[in-house]
C-alpha cells in the first residue's frame, strides 16, 4: 500500500487533525494489540503508522517552518580515466 500525498489538496490544519485521529487510533491499537494480539489489529496498526507517516510528511510539506524540511541525500562522483 502507498502512503498517501496530504499536501496536495488538504490545509495543514487538516492534515494536522488527520494525525491527531491517527494517533488516538494508535494509542487504542496498541491497547488491544497488548490484550489480544490478533494479526486483524496488526494489519491496522501498519495502516495508521502509514498514514501518520503521510501526515509527517505532509506538514514538513506544508509547514516547513514549524516542521522542519525534507532530508534528502544526495551524492555524485566523477572519475576521471588515465588514457
């Protein structure tokens, strides 16, 4: 399953109220996950981790300020040959 794109089409109030669902979701998940440990609630713990994950994303999108920004590595090389 792909992680879904909230900073396209969403406010950051928005995505912020999704990540604040997801993460009460998360905080009831893990209650039953400890009780029970069905594979049913570990196939929905994965799905909100990968939505909060999306929010995360989306703010540092949205908000960079508040959020900090993306990380991106990068790194080239040029060798040169001897003729």
């Amino acid at each position: 399953m792909a992680a879904p794109d909230y900073s396209i089409g969403f406010s950051r109030a928005e995505v912020e109220e999704i990540l604040s669902i997801h993460k009460a979701e998360l905080t009831k998940t893990l209650a039953s996950w400890t009780d029970s440990g069905s594979a049913v609630t570990k196939r929905r713990l994965d799905e909100i981790h990968l939505v909060i994950a999306a929010c995360q994303d989306a703010l540092r999108k949205l908000a960079p300020e508040t959020y900090g920004r993306s990380t991106r590595v990068a790194q080239s090389e040029v060798i040169h040959i001897p003729r």
